[in-house]
C-alpha cells in the first residue's frame, strides 16, 4: 500500500498529466486575481534604473546602458521571477532624452503604479523634471511613499578612493563620515525636493550599483540598504518575498527562494479562485520543482525523485494525500463549502508548495555541493516551511479582503 | 598749329636743312636697298621673309599675351567677408552683371552710358533688398546716397593710383593734349594713306595688312583693361550699393570701436580695452564645468567652481591673455537650467557673443535641456540673416568618469580599438555631437578637473584660435549692429539740438 502511495504521488508530482495550456492559463488567472505589486521606476536617462532592476532581481535581460546614451527605450515590466511573479518592476525611458516626451508614459506608469524609486545620480544636482513628477504624484497619491535612490556615488569620490564601509549612510552622523562634496551633493538634492504633499515619508537612500567588471568594490553597494527602504515603503513583505530570510544568502539560494515565493502565491490564488481545479496545484509544484531543478542545474531523474520522496517520508505522504483529499472534499459542499474550501484549500496549497519547493531546495543545494542528507534536517525544513507558506497565504487573503 | 610753326621757326631752317643733309645718305639707304632688290629679282624671296616674319610674330604675340593673361590677373572687388549670409545672392547676382558687362555694349567713353550702367546695377541690388518696391532706388536716405559717392570716388582714386603707371605724374592738361594730338592724325591718316597707295601700290598693301594685324596686337592689352574696368565699376558700384541697401554703410567708420556692452563688462573686470574684444560666451547645464573650463584655461582659478549648482549666479567676464592670441572677454554664465539664467538672459548674451563654448558632461545622457537651448541660439540666428551666427564648439567634460571608471592613463587616442577608455570617450563625443547638433570636429573632449587636466592647452585652444577668425566676422556685425543702433540715436539727438538752436536764433 505505502509503495503504491509513494508511487502515486510520485506520478502526480512528477509526471502530471495535466495539459500545459490549462496550468498556463491557470497562472494567468492567478496573476490577475491577485497582482503582483509594481515597483515604478522614474528618472532622468542613465541615472541608473535599470541597474537597480538588475541589482534587485538579478535578471539577465535589464540591459544597462553606457553611461553617456539612453539605453532603455520602451517601458517595460519586469515580472520577478518571470513564471509566477512576487513583483513587477515598470522600468522606464529616461527623462531628459532629446526627442522624448515623457507625459504620457508618466501617466501610464503612475496608473500602474503601487511604489515609486525615483533615480538619482547625486552628482547631478539639479533634478527638477524628476522632482516636479514625484511632487505632482504625491499630490494625487498622498499615501504613496517614495524612495529616492541616489546613485552612482562614485561620480564624487576623490580619485583612487573607494565606497566608504561600512555603508555609513542609514545612521544617523553619516554626514560627517562621508567625503564632504559628497554629503553635500546628497544633502543638496534633500533639499531641492523638499517636503512634498502628503503623509507617507521620503526615504533617501545612496547606492552605488555597478558592473563587477568596473573593479569598484562592493558592485552591489547599498543594496541592502535600498531593500530595507522597500521593505519600510510598503508592506507587501517585498523584502522578505524577495531575499528570504537570514539563511538564504547565496545566489542560488535567493534565485530558489523567489521561485517558491512565486509560486506559493500562484498556488494560494488557484485555492482562492472556485473556478481553477484544484488538481492544478500539483502540476504547478511539479513546474516549481523542475525550475529549481533548472536553478540548480539538477536533473529530476528517477533516482532522484525516490530519495527525495524517501528523505520526506510517510508523514509527508500521509498529510499530502489527505490534504489533497480534504480539500476536494470540502469544494466538493455547494456555497459554503465552496467558499471555506476555498480559503481552507488556498492557505493549505501556499502551505505544501511553499514546504516542497524550500525542502527540494534544500535538498538540491546539498545534492550540488555534495554534502549529506539527513532525513531529519529536510522534514524540519519542510515543517517549517509549511507553516511560513500557510502565514504568507494568509496575510496575502486578509489582505485582498481589505 | 602755331605752337608748331613758331617751335619750327625757333629751331632755325637752315639748322633743318643741315640736319637732313647730314643723315641723306642713311635715308637713301631703304631705297636703294629696295631698288637692288627690284633689279635682282630677289624681292619674291623678301616678300616671303616678310610675310613669314609676321606670320611668327602674330604668333609668337598670341602665346605670349595668352601665358600673360594666365599669370597677371587683375584685380577683382570680391564680397566683404563680413557680409551677413543675406549679402550672398544678392552679391552673386552682381558677379553676373559684371560678367555680362562687354566694352562692345558700354563704351567706356559714353558718359551717359556709363551713368546708365552704374544705375542698373544699383537697380540690381535694390531689387534684391526691395523686392515689394516699384521703385527700389528711392529706398536710401539722402546722407547714405552722398556717403556712397564719396566712397566709390575714393575707391576710384585708389585703385588708379594703384593700377594706372605713372598715374600720379599724369596732369589732366596733359591728357587733353594728348586728345587733341590724336584727333589731328586722324583726320589726315586717310589722306595720307591714299597718297601712299597712289605712290607706291605694292608696299602699301603690304602696310595696311601690317597696320590691321598691328593695331590687334598693340589693341589687346588694351581691350582687357578697358573690360576689366568695366566690370569693376560694376562691381564696385554693386558692393557699395549692397553695403548701402542692406542698411550696413553708416555716417562712421565702426571698425573694432567697442560696442556698449563690452565696455561694460570691462567695468566688470576692471580694466579698459582700447578696442573691441572678442565675446567668448561660456554655456551649458548646471555643473558641466563652465567655470571649470574658464579655470583650465587661464591656467588658474580664476572663477569659483563647486559640485553643487548656481555657484556661478551671474554672467561674469574674464580677460584673456595669451600668447599669440588677441586678448578675449571670456563670459562665465550660469547653468542655463536654473533660475538664474532665464530666455531672456540667456537671449541677450548669446546675441553678444562672438564664439559660444557649450560645455556638455559626458557622463550625462539627458540632452534635452541642453539641446532645446542650443535649437533656441540657432533660432535667434536664423532669424537675423544680417548678423552671422558665432562660431559655437561643444566641450564634453568629465570624460575621466567615463567607463573604466579608476582607469584614467592619458593622453587617448581616441581612434584606438585596444583601449576601452579612448573608446568609450569616442563614442561619448560621437553620441553628444548628434544629440547636440554639433559636428565631430567642433566637439572636443576634456578633462577639467584640476589635476587631471587633458586636452585643453592644446587641441580646444587651437580649435577656440581657429575659430576666432570666424567669431571676428560675427563681431564685426554684432559692433556693427550695436553703433547702428546707437548712430541713429546720436544722429537724432545732434539734428534735433542742432533744430533747437535754429528755432531759438530764429525767435530771438
């Protein structure tokens, strides 16, 4: 019976037969049911926004620019991580580009909108067509807050002197560690925008992101800093959807963590929607399983797959059929069953796609470096990582039913 | 006559008559020479002799006057090259009169007709500046009309001075003599050369053939200079008329008298220039390095400079000294993108300036502001066809923050394919002269900062002396416009003191 059951699951989580075209649109419907919030990015053309998308979600695709030309000419969405999103970025064409007129795409990108990052560079102390928007912004969205991220520090470094470490500007004082023409710089452009209208707080942050190639060490400076920013303008959990908690630090590790996040979202929509089969939840999880495969260059052989199933064991087994089954179950009660079926099945889904999908990380991340599995150490991971799943798709449903 | 009767008679006859005894014997010689050429049948032999000797000598005249013309040219009045652009059709239309202009259709000795020719070509020119008028000719005011006669009668002097031999020794009593000579052997040349043929039939063909042919070859050089001083008078009188009509021949000589502002901004630096300076206007954002620049050119801080903006809060002018280069106002401006450098400023300075730098950081790809700004100077240019836009050069500064951000090795060359630096600063210029409007070679790479100073003591200053020849010419008409302006008023004030003071004579 248990070899049958592992057999099972194995089949549904592994070889599901489930048409791509349905989960695909099942994904599209869970994107609009519940959309990612979208990060706009304004200012002047290569004042480094892209950059910035670059740093944030590590995508191949955020083409940088020079320095002395535009590079971005259209705006753009980036969905973060492309399949099942935790965010969108709206990255735009720079203000100030000879023969562009911005308005109309302003408007658009202020419709779309939930957080604006305006993009300074703090050399360039003059800012009005940047700072004129957000004003305007803020006087239509007073409760929008705003991060100004002012950029490419090193403009106003003396030659051969590096970034100050540690980063010195989220205390209080930093004025007086900074290079004087620097904190001056950045003092300037506070001053220039000064209050705007509205009641949601400004926050400056100074990051410099550049190429590892450019040799300026960190590349990556301010970074956290610019997370933390985020983090405190919105309480979509950005930072937290998108890094991951302390444990997660390394690449692979941060690119993994945006998946799952990505797709426990997906799956607490497809519970939150009465019209999407909930037998989809499995295919999706299968999908997640086999991008973290593609993250960590792993191939889900057969082998594979049975020490997995194996390392969770039958309490896993056990709780995934039943589930399964309950939740079918209690969809199966017209109206009202429908409905606590839908919010018992959404919190349920988010809950095992999040602990599958961490525990398989977990074990890939072990497989790829070579270190032993302890079956112990994945059901704990899994456990917990249920119970995060379960929290982040319930605060994500109070929150739609505000 | 009597003067030459009364010579002959002050000479004495019998003196004539031994005069002629003495030298009978060299007279006879042509004749017997020619009798023993008769007699021994050799005259068929000096016929030809005589016609090839004239034959190689009409030749050998051709391919002389031919290299002469090829070599000698003559002088040409040529377009002032401190005319406006707008001066140019109208000039080229009086190149084609001139050439047009033929000594078979106006002989130079019809007065009328010469009258009739200078009334045409003023005719041309004021068409061309009056073309709504019915009668272009009347549009001139009556002190320019006597002030274009003085000049060209000056000019006439000079240049027969210049052109015409001995021209100074030449007395108009003496010409008229000369007249009148010439009228005498006109009127018995045919008598005389009929006698000659009745006498002697056969060498008097011979010398109207050689007279024809002769009078060809002494004609030429004179047939030139009579149409080369036809279409000069055209051209003279087209080149004042072009000065008039454009409204550019003032009551005063204007050449390099400082214009108001100037003198102004000389109160500014505090000292006085005894003449016109040449305007060297300093543009660009906020912090691309316009006082930056000003400082790498005079070799010293001379204007303040800072990180932050509107450190610069007014127009200021430096003087420029240098070797080899005429002293120069050089205007510092504030950031054409702030408050404090409105239109209207920014309107007023340009029109002042004689060269404009625009400075442009690499390192800032929003060319908007700076573009929408140089689009208005040209405009305001455009719209003055008689003043010539200022030669105008983009500075792209801050080429040192360019990608490799900790490289900076100079000198670059910038054609180089194996550094990434000289690359990155050749596609920055190329990239800023297209959004600029600018061409490649009027836009030149530095690097301002203090102790990285590159490419300014050389190639922007060569590029800034060279084109100071053309911001001359722009000067030329920005003084010129400046004393027009303040002509009028003086002449206004002095014809209405001078009215006043015939009003009160004429009450007392």
């Amino acid at each position: 019976m248990f070899g049958n059951m592992t057999e099972k699951i194995r089949e549904m989580l592994f070889r599901p037969k489930v048409d791509e075209k349905v989960l695909d649109e099942a994904l599209r419907m869970a994107k609009a049911g519940v959309p990612p919030p979208v990060v706009w990015l304004l200012g002047k053309t290569q004042s480094g926004k892209t950059s910035i998308i670059r740093s944030l979600t590590g995508s191949p695709d955020a083409e940088i620019g020079n320095g002395f030309q535009s590079c971005t000419k259209t705006s753009r969405f980036y969905d973060h991580p492309a399949d099942a999103p935790v965010v969108r970025f709206l990255d735009t064409q720079g203000l100030g580009e000879v023969d562009y007129d911005p308005s109309e795409d302003i408007a658009f990108c202020e419709f779309q909108a939930h957080l604006v990052i305006a993009v300074v560079k703090a050399a360039e102390g003059i800012q009005d067509d940047v700072f004129d928007v957000l004003r305007k912004v803020r006087i239509r969205h007073p409760e929008w807050p705003v991060i100004v991220a002012q950029t490419c520090l090193h403009e106003l470094y003396a030659p051969d002197s590096g970034h100050i470490q540690p980063y010195p500007f989220d205390t209080p004082g930093w004025e007086q560690i900074a290079p004087p023409d620097l904190a001056r710089s950045l003092l300037f452009q506070r001053k220039e925008l000064g209050t705007p209208a509205g009641i949601a707080p400004v926050i400056w942050t100074p990051v410099d992101l550049t190429l590892p190639e450019d040799g300026i060490t960190p590349h990556d400076y301010g970074l956290a800093a610019l997370w933390a920013a985020i983090e405190q303008a919105t309480e979509m959990e950005l930072k937290s959807r998108l890094m991951g908690s302390e444990e997660v630090r390394d690449v692979f590790g941060r690119a993994a963590h945006q998946q799952i996040v990505g797709y426990t979202i997906a799956s607490a929509a497809f519970g939150a929607l009465p019209l999407v089969d909930m037998a989809l939840v499995p295919a999706l999880q299968t999908k997640m399983l086999h991008s973290l495969g593609t993250i960590y260059n792993v191939d889900w052989d057969k082998k594979r797959i049975s020490e997995f199933i194996g390392l969770l064991g039958s309490g896993f087994l056990v709780g995934y059929g039943l589930r399964l089954a309950g939740r079918s179950l209690l969809k199966a009660v017209p109206v009202a069953g429908q409905t606590a079926g839908a919010a018992y099945g959404a919190v349920a889904s988010a809950g095992i796609t999040f602990g599958l999908g961490k525990a398989a990380a977990y074990y890939l991340e072990r497989t790829v470096k070579g270190q032993s599995l302890d079956a112990e150490a994945v059901r704990k991971v899994f456990a917990e990582a249920v119970g995060t799943g379960k929290k982040m798709a319930a605060a994500m449903l109070t929150k739609e039913r505000k | 006559m009597t003067t030459r009767t009364h010579l002959l008679h002050q000479f004495g006859y019998f003196r004539l008559f031994s005069l002629l005894l003495t030298s009978l014997p060299l007279l006879a010689l042509p004749v017997l020479g020619m009798v023993w050429l008769w007699q021994s049948e050799q005259r068929i032999v000096w016929l030809a002799v005589l016609a090839s000797c004239a034959l190689l000598g009409f030749g050998l005249h051709l391919v002389l006057s031919r290299w002469d013309r090829n070599n000698t040219t003559l002088h040409a009045t040529r377009a002032d090259p401190l005319w406006p652009p707008s001066a140019t059709p109208c000039w080229v239309k009086v190149e084609n009169l001139a050439e047009q202009t033929t000594t078979q259709n106006w002989p130079l000795t019809d007065v009328e007709k010469m009258a009739l020719l200078g009334r045409n070509t003023l005719e041309t020119v004021a068409g061309h500046y009056h073309p709504d008028s019915p009668r272009p000719l009347l549009e001139l005011t009556l002190p320019h009309a006597l002030l274009i006669m003085e000049r060209a009668s000056r000019d006439l002097r000079i240049e027969i001075v210049e052109n015409i031999p001995f021209s100074h020794q030449l007395k108009m009593g003496l010409l008229a003599e000369a007249n009148q000579w010439k009228e005498t052997a006109r009127r018995f040349e045919p008598l005389y050369r009929a006698g000659r043929l009745l006498a002697n039939p056969s060498s008097a063909l011979f010398y109207e053939l050689r007279r024809s042919v002769g009078n060809s070859i002494a004609g030429y050089g004179l047939d030139r200079v009579k149409a080369w001083m036809l279409r000069e008078y055209v051209r003279k009188v087209g080149r004042y008329a072009i000065d008039l009509y454009s409204g550019r021949l003032l009551l005063d000589d204007v050449v390099h008298r400082p214009a108001k502002d100037s003198v102004e901004d000389d109160k500014r630096t505090g000292e006085r220039f005894t003449d016109e300076p040449l305007r060297i206007l300093v543009l660009g954002r906020a912090n691309a390095g316009k006082s930056s620049l000003i400082n790498a050119l005079f070799g010293q801080v001379t204007a303040a400079s800072d990180i932050l903006p509107h450190t610069t809060q007014e127009v200021r002018a430096h003087r420029l000294q240098r070797d080899g280069q005429d002293e120069a106002l050089i205007l510092d401006a504030p950031g054409c993108d702030t408050d404090l450098f409105g239109d209207t400023a920014l309107e007023k300075e340009v029109l002042n300036a004689d060269l404009i730098l625009w400075v442009a950081s690499a390192v800032r790809a929003d060319r908007q502001e700076d573009r929408k700004r140089l689009d208005m100077i040209r405009s305001w240019y455009a719209q003055r066809s008689h003043r010539r836009p200022p030669p105008m050069v983009a500075v792209v500064s801050h080429i040192d923050k360019l990608r490799p951000f900790q490289e900076w090795e100079p000198p670059y060359d910038l054609s180089s394919t194996t550094s990434i630096k000289a690359a990155n600063i050749a596609s920055a210029v190329e990239v800023i002269a297209r959004d600029l409007g600018f061409s490649l070679d009027m836009t030149i790479p530095v690097c301002l900062a203090p102790d990285r100073l590159y490419n300014v003591e050389d190639t922007l200053a060569a590029v800034i002396l060279e084109q100071s020849e053309e911001g001359r010419k722009a000067q030329y008409l920005r003084c010129w416009e400046a004393e027009k302006e303040k002509e009028s008023w003086d002449k206004l004030l002095v014809q209405l003191k001078n009215t006043g003071r015939f009003v009160s004579d004429w009450i007392r």
